[in-house]
C-alpha cells in the first residue's frame, strides 16, 4: 500500500505504522468486545456529572474513567465508579465482563436486583456494590465466585435469605451484608470461610441462633450483627483468638456470657447491650486485657460490679447502665494511676450506698454517669480531683447536703446534671468559675435561697433548669450576658419581682419558662430582640398590665401560655406568629375581640381563651384552623351565632363555648366534626331544638347544653353516642319523654335532665346504665307512674335526684341495693307505702311532699295496721263528744241559775213590800243588810250575762221603801 501525501517513503511508512498500532490498541484480543459492551454501559446510565464522558471510541479503553487493564491491556480486570453520582438499573451487559477481577459501584443510586448471570465472573475477587438502592434476593449463583474475597452489597434494599451456597466462597475475607432487609437464619455454611476477617450482618432482620459453626471462621476479627431478632445463647467463640471486635447490640440473645469469651485475648470492643441477658457479669472478663471498650448496658444483668480497671488498663469506656446490678463501686476500682478509664456509665441499676469515692482515683475519667440509682448521702468535696469531667450525671438518687463550692474547680465541666435528688441550700458564688458549662439541671430538688449573679458568668450556658425548688429572689438582673442560652427554666419557684428586662439580650433564647412563681410586673418591651423564641410559659403568677405591643414581632413563637395572671388589654400583640401551635390565655382580664390575624396560624391546635372579658364574635376566618382540636372560649361575653365556617373543624376534640351570650339555634353541622369528644355550649342564648345530627358525634364524652332555651324533645339518636359519660340537659324547655334509646349510652356515668318540661314514665331502659355514678337528676319535671325498679341495677350510683315530679306507687324496695348512694331526694311526690330500710340515714327533706302517704324511718314508723288507725280516729271522736257534753252542762248549770237568780229576785221585792216592824230582828238574826249588799253586787256583777240593769225610776222606789220600813 502506498500513501502520496507530499512526503518521502520513510515517512510514509512511519504514518502507516502508526495507524496500525492505534488500530490495534483499541482493539487487543477482546478488548473490542469489552469496549463494545462499555459503551452500551454508558448509555444505559444516567450520568448527571459525566464522568463517563472519557468512554469514547476515540481514546484508549485503558484511559477511561475507572477502568483498570491488565498488564497487557488485554483485559479489563477493575472497573471503579464508586460515588460517581450514577443512577438506573445495572446493565446487564456488566456481567458479562468475564475477565473482571474488581467490581466496585458503591455509594451510587443504581436500582435492579442482582442477576443469577453474576455467578459467570469468576475471575471475580472483590464485588463491591453497597449503598444504592439494589432490591430483590441475593442469588444462589453467588457461591460460584469461587475466588472472591472481598463482596460488600450492604446498605441496599436487598431481601431474603442469606444463601447456604454463601460457604462455597472459600476465599472470603470480608462479608458485608449490614443494613439490608435480609431474614432468615444465620447459615451454618459460614463456618466453611476460614479465611474471613470481617463479617458484618448488622441492622437487619435476622433470626434464629448463632451458628455453633462460627468458630470454623478461625481468623475472624470482627464480627458485627447487632440490631436483628437473633435468639438463643452466645455461642462458644473462644477459638478465635483473632476476633478484636465482637458487636452483638440490639438482638434477643439469652443465658449469661459464656466466660469463653475470656480467651479472646486480642478482643477490644465487646458490645452486647440491648439484649436479656441475665446472670452476674463475669469476673474473667477481667482477662481481656486488650479491652479498650465494654457495653453491657440494657440487660438483666445483676449482683455486684466486679470489673476493675486496675486489671483492664486499656478501657476507656466501661457501659453498665440499664441493668440489675446491686452493691456499690468496689474499692480497689481504678487505683492504678496509669488507668485510661475515661467513660462510666452505670445509669439506672440498684446501686446503693455514699457516693463511690473509689472513681475520684480514674484521674482520666471524662464522663460520669450514676444516675437513677439508690446512691446518697453528701457529695464529697473531692469531686474537684476528678479535673478532666466534662460530664457529671448523678440524677434520681437520694443525694442530701448542699453543692458544695468546690464544684468550681471542674473547670473542663461541660454538663452538671443533680436533679431528682434532695440537695437543699443554695447555689455556690464559685459556680461562676465554670466558663465551659453548656448544661446545668437542678430541678427537682430542695433548693433555696437566690440565684447568684455569678451564674451568668458562665458565658457558654445554654441550658438552666431549675424547676420545682424554692429559690426566691429576683431573676439575676445580668441575666442577659447568657447570649447563648436557649433554655431557661425556672418553673415552680418562689421567685418574685418583675422580669429583669436585659433578658430581652438573651437573642439565642428558645424555651422560657417561668411560670408558678410569684413574679409581678409588666412585660419589658425587650422582649422583641428575643426573635428565636418559640416557647413562653408565664401562668400562675402575678403579671399584670396590657402586653407591649412589641411581642408582635415575635414571629417564631409557637407555645403561649399566660393563663392565670392579670394581664388586661387587648391581646392582638400575640398574633404576629403564624407558626403558633398552643395559646392559652386562660382567666385574665383580656378584653375587645379575638383578632382575625389567630387564622394564619394553620397549625394551630390548642387556643383557649376562658374566664376573661373577651367581646365580640367568632371570626369567620377561624374555619382555617382546619388543625385546631381545642377551643375554649368559655366564660366570655361573645355574642351573636356560631358562624358556619367553624365546620371545617375536622380534628377538634374540644369546642367550649360556655357561659356567653351565644343565640340562635345549635347548629347541625355539628354532628359532622367525627373526632369532638367535648361539646359544652351551656349558659348560653340558644333556643330551638337539640339537633339529632348530634348523634354522629361517635367519639362524644361530654355533652353539655344546660342553661339555654331549647325545647322539643331529646331526640332518639343520642343513643347513637356509646361513647357518651356526661349527657347535662337540665334547665331548658324540654318536652316529650326520655328516649329509650338512652340505654345503648352504656358508658355514662352523669345524667343530668333537671328542670324541664319532660312527661311520660321513667323509662326503665334507665337501669341498664351500670356506669352511672355521679347523678341521676331527673327533678322538676313531670314524669309521672311509678319508679321503676330497674333503678336499683345502679349500683355505683352516688346522687338520685327524682324530686318534684308526678310519681306516685310506693318505692321499690330494690333502690334499697343501691349502697353508694350518699344523697337521695324523693320529695314533692305522690309516693306512698314503706320506704327501703337502707334510706333510714337520709333526712326527712328526701321524702317530704309526698301526701303523709310514706312512712318507716326516718319517717313515722308503718308499724301500726289500719284497725290502730281506726282506733286513733275512734280516741278522736270520743274527745270530741267529751268536750261537747262538757260545754253543754256548763250551759245547763248557767241557765238553771239564771232561772233562780229570777225567782229569788221577784220573791225579794215582795218580801220588802209586806214587811212589819218585826222585820228589824229578821234582817239581825239573818243579816240581810249585808247580805243584801252581797246579792246586789253579785246581780250587778252579773247583770251584764243574765239580767238587764235596774232603771233609775226603780233605785228611786226601791229606796223609799227601805227607808220607810227602816223608822
């Protein structure tokens, strides 16, 4: 072949090599094919940051972008694209890359299942696809790779079962299964891989025993298969004197630790938490003499600590906590000087005893942790040896004394958790010097006196809790040098004075709580600087004033709550956040309208606004708070009607719109919102009917609508609420009768229907309502015809209330079961016979009113039968006819001596006109001058009942006579 291109034949012949050479370095032995199958590859991917755009049939394929050739660039033995931002299924045209040594597209997005064609690379010696999104079963196929040593495919969404045909690798050295979906057991073919070195099974769903064969694994040196459901004993490893880490965390494993285990002289991290095993910890773990980290935590491990770091020189972190153990810290724990101990954690146990002096020799020890344990007595000033601590957790004992002011001198403290205890006194000046404290909770304790200013000398706090002492005082006035605090929580005090206003200065703050105190004042206008603020709670104090309009400006707040104070004013400050979640401004002296501004928070849930002076109505806009599951508007002055906008209310729970002045009808729509649990609309203006909508409420506990003007009857679908324990409907217009339906409510236990129109009979359905304890109010109504004797069936029943109605019959003796009655009113009835004996202890007000037709205790006794009530009206008429004959003789007698008084009278006057001279010796001898003055004074005192009195013309001639006689 000859090429003329202007040049000599030297050079020609040159040219023409060196296209034949690059012809067939892009093309040596198969090369061609792999090439081919490469650039299939790569358009089969999503590249978004193309790094395959160097595959080009224009370059060298020993130059592209992750391929590695044989020396000879035959081949293509590795092929790396490792976190190259690749996605799509992996092509199948990968698989057929037979001369592959080194497969590695891990940390990529690649989807798809593995293909029982990759049992064909089997040149194949480290397989690396972990972290994408690989799903489906592990192949059988893949026990064909009889030279592979390394195979990594965790972190994908890999199911199934681990394959027996896994023991066919006889070459593995490293197994990476972790944070799968895979199940089943543990293959006992993983004893056959002699030469692995890392097995990791972790965070899977694994199950069944651990298999004995494990031990065939001889040069094993980490084993990880924490976090699954593995069962059983821990198996018998102390053959693999290789293992430096054994992970067994998080599964169900049983039994004690086998004391095998202490033949792993090379084992470093030992983590069996999270399981049930029980028994005392072993002392020949104190062999493990490598062990630089031991976690037991979380078992049912018990008996005595008996781990000492004197042997385990090389511990550094040593995790009991959440277990059994009783006893205290031995002795002779860490008296080397040379020990590395840096982390105890020895949470939640039983041990007891004074404050374990022996760790104050773990000169190394960093964190501390003896909470929720029985430890007491004082904390020992020599806490302060202890220089490297950065955290001291001694929560939940029953440690006493006071904080001693050596605890300044930790000065790499970080975090200081005492609370849950019962330390008294104060906090110590010296606490200022701790420069690097983050974290300081001392809540729950006897604390007292002032919080000292030197506090805020510790500029890197950001979290103060003191809730639930008795410190007093004013907040420290420089409180606003913490520019990094977040929490400040000083609940449950004995705090007053008002909020130092330099708190504003505090930017970073998130969560203040100072409620139940007595603190007083108004709100410093600093408060607007608080901009990350999400959470203020000031109930139960003494706060008084309007709110600084500045609190507007708020906008990250979302939990509000100043119920319980004496804030006055409108309270339109408070809307500026629409991040708002709770607000409860609960018994205050807010007054004007609720700002329609509250309907940007969409998330909000809880709004209460009771017992303040609110006016106005219910803004539309609310039915935009499709989030909210309480509203308390009770004890207001809102007018006007429910708006129907409040039906978007899906999730509410809670609708309170009690004692306002609320009119029209109760809407129906309110049978629509499926989750209310509570529905107090009493004390209101509301008239019309009960809606039977009402009935759809299923969830309703609560149902109160007393106080109103509704009328009609109860409608038959309140048995609809099986839910129902509170159904009050006393004090409106009711008519009709009781449902019998009310039955099917067979969770109430308060019945209230006082003071209505209701007729008809008690329906006895009444008396399969078991639950009912509080009351039963059916007073000042109608009902008429007996009691039923189902009543007595209530036998939790507290109050029976069934006064001033129309029932009449005697009282069932069954209502005599009810022994938890402890008050009974039956009065202003027509009730009549023996009342129930067990009623004897209630006064007479329960029975008076029913027509003297009841008696027995504490009544008049029903022991007299009706012949003794003839007997008494017999007694009665014979006194009667006793004292008419008696006023009858003393008319006989009266009459009988005015008939003599007559005679005697007429015979006188005859006796003085025919009198002779002899008279004189007659009227001596019988005295009748005397005596006639007798008889005149007796006629005249007399005269007046029996004769008319003399006339003046008669005294004349009477005494004529008698002075005539008289010479």
């Amino acid at each position: 072949m000859h090429f003329v291109m202007g040049g000599n034949t030297m050079s020609h012949f040159m040219l023409l090599l060196a296209i034949l050479h690059s012809i067939l370095a892009v093309a040596p032995g198969d090369n061609s094919r792999d090439s081919n199958r490469l650039l299939r590859i790569k358009s089969e991917l999503v590249d978004p940051s193309g790094v395959l755009n160097s595959w080009s049939p224009r370059a060298h394929i020993c130059t592209w972008n992750g391929l590695e050739c044989s020396d000879d660039h035959m081949h293509i033995i590795s092929l790396n694209l490792s976190g190259s931002g690749l996605s799509g299924p992996i092509p199948h045209e990968l698989w057929n890359l037979n001369s592959i040594q080194t497969l590695d597209l891990s940390l990529n997005s690649f989807t798809g299942s593995l293909p029982s064609e990759l049992g064909q690379l089997q040149n194949m010696k480290a397989l690396l696809l972990y972290s994408n999104f690989l799903n489906g079963e592990i192949p059988e196929e893949i026990g064909a790779l009889k030279n592979l040593q390394i195979l990594r495919i965790g972190d994908n969404l890999i199911s199934g079962v681990i394959p027996p045909s896994i023991g066919n690798l006889t070459e593995l050295r490293v197994l990476g299964l972790a944070y799968c979906q895979l199940n089943g057991s543990i293959p006992v073919e993983i004893g056959n891989l002699k030469h692995l070195k890392f097995l990791d099974l972790q965070n899977n769903s694994l199950s069944g025993l651990i298999p004995e064969e494990i031990h065939g694994c001889k040069e094993l040196e980490n084993f990880a298969a924490s976090n699954n459901k593995l069962e059983g004993d821990i198996p018998l490893m102390g053959s693999l004197e290789s293992m430096q880490i054994l992970n067994l965390a998080n599964n169900s494993l049983s039994g004690s630790i086998p004391t095998a285990l202490s033949q792993l002289r090379n084992l470093k991290y030992l983590n069996l938490l999270g399981n049930r095993l029980s028994g005392a910890i072993p002392l020949e773990l104190n062999h493990l003499v490598q062990l630089e980290m031991l976690d037991l935590s979380r078992n049912n491990f018990s008996g005595s600590m008996q781990l000492f770091s004197t042997q385990l020189k090389n511990l550094a972190a040593l995790v009991l906590s959440d277990n059994a153990l009783t006893g205290n810290i031995p002795r002779n724990f860490c008296l080397s000087s040379s020990s590395n101990l840096q982390q105890l954690l020895l949470a939640r146990n039983k041990l007891s005893g004074e404050f374990p002096l022996a760790v104050l020799s773990c000169s190394s020890l960093q964190q501390l942790d003896l909470s929720d344990n029985h430890f007491g007595g004082q904390l020992p000033a020599s806490l302060n040896r202890l220089g490297n601590l950065t955290d001291l957790v001694l929560n939940s004992n029953n440690f006493t004394g006071t904080l001693l002011p050596e605890i300044g001198n930790l000065s790499s403290l970080e975090n200081l958790f005492l609370f849950d205890n019962m330390i008294t006194g104060g906090i110590p000046v010296e606490i200022g010097k701790l420069q690097r404290l983050e974290a300081i909770y001392l809540y729950e304790n006897h604390m007292s006196g002032p919080i000292p200013s030197e506090l805020t000398n510790c500029s890197s706090l950001t979290a103060i809790d003191f809730f639930g002492n008795h410190f007093s005082g004013s907040i420290p006035a420089t409180i606003g040098k913490l520019k990094n605090l977040v929490v400040l929580q000083l609940r449950q005090n004995e705090l007053s004075g008002p909020i130092p206003p330099s708190l504003g200065y505090c930017r970073s703050l998130q969560l203040l709580a100072l409620a139940d105190n007595k603190l007083s004042g108004t709100l410093p206008p600093t408060f607007r600087f608080i901009s990350q603020l999400s959470t203020i709670t000031l109930y139960n104090n003494s706060f008084q004033g309007p709110l600084p309009q500045s609190l507007f400006l708020l906008k990250n707040i979302k939990i509000i709550n100043f119920s319980h104070n004496r804030f006055n004013g409108t309270i339109f400050p408070l809307s500026g956040s629409s991040y708002l979640t709770a607000m409860d401004l609960t018994n205050n002296s807010f007054s004007g309208p609720i700002p329609s501004r509250f309907s940007m928070c969409r998330n909000l849930t809880r709004l209460r606004l009771a017992h303040n002076h609110l006016t106005g109505t219910m803004p539309d806009e609310f039915g935009q708070l499709t989030q909210l599951n309480f509203l308390d508007l009770s004890f207001n002055n809102f007018t006007d009607e429910i708006p129907p906008q409040l039906s978007s209310f899906k999730k509410l729970e809670h609708l309170l719109v009690n004692n306002n002045q609320f009119t029209g009808a109760i809407p129906p729509w309110l049978g629509s919102l499926q989750e209310l649990g509570e529905l107090d609309f009493s004390s209101n203006n509301f008239h019309g009917t009960v809606p039977a909508d009402l009935g759809n409420c299923s969830k309703l506990l609560k149902l109160s609508l007393h106080d109103n003007s509704l009328s009609s009857i109860i409608p038959a679908e309140i048995g609809n609420l099986t839910s129902l324990n509170v159904l009050n409907l006393q004090r409106n217009n009711l008519s009709g009768s009781i449902p019998s339906t009310i039955q099917n409510c067979k969770k109430l236990y308060e019945l209230r229907l006082s003071e209505n129109l209701l007729t008809g009979l008690i329906p006895y359905e009444l008396g399969e309502l078991s639950e009912l304890q509080v009351i039963l109010d059916l007073s000042k109504n109608s009902f008429s015809g007996e009691i039923p004797p189902s009543l007595g069936n209530l036998m939790k029943l507290e109050r029976l209330n069934l006064s001033f109605n129309q029932l009449q019959g005697k009282v069932p003796a069954s209502l005599g079961k009810l022994t938890s009655l402890h008050m009974l009113n039956l009065s202003n009835n027509h009730l009549e016979g023996q009342i129930p004996s067990t009623f004897s202890g209630f006064p007479l007000s329960s029975f008076l009113g029913n027509d003297h037709n009841l008696c027995g205790p504490p009544l008049a006794s029903c022991g007299d039968s009706e012949a003794q009530r003839v007997k008494r009206l017999s007694r009665t008429a014979a006194t009667g006819i006793t004292v008419a004959i008696a006023l009858t003789s003393t008319a006989i007698c009266l009459v009988l001596i005015y008939i003599m008084l007559r005679i005697w009278c007429k015979w006188r006057k005859v006796s003085i006109s025919t009198s002779d001279g002899s008279g004189g010796k007659e009227e001596k001898k019988w005295g009748f001058k005397n005596e006639k003055k007798r008889v005149g004074e007796y006629c005249k005192v007399n005269s007046v009942a029996l004769v008319p009195s003399e006339t003046a013309e008669m005294k004349k001639q009477k005494s004529a006579s008698f002075y005539s006689t008289s010479n």
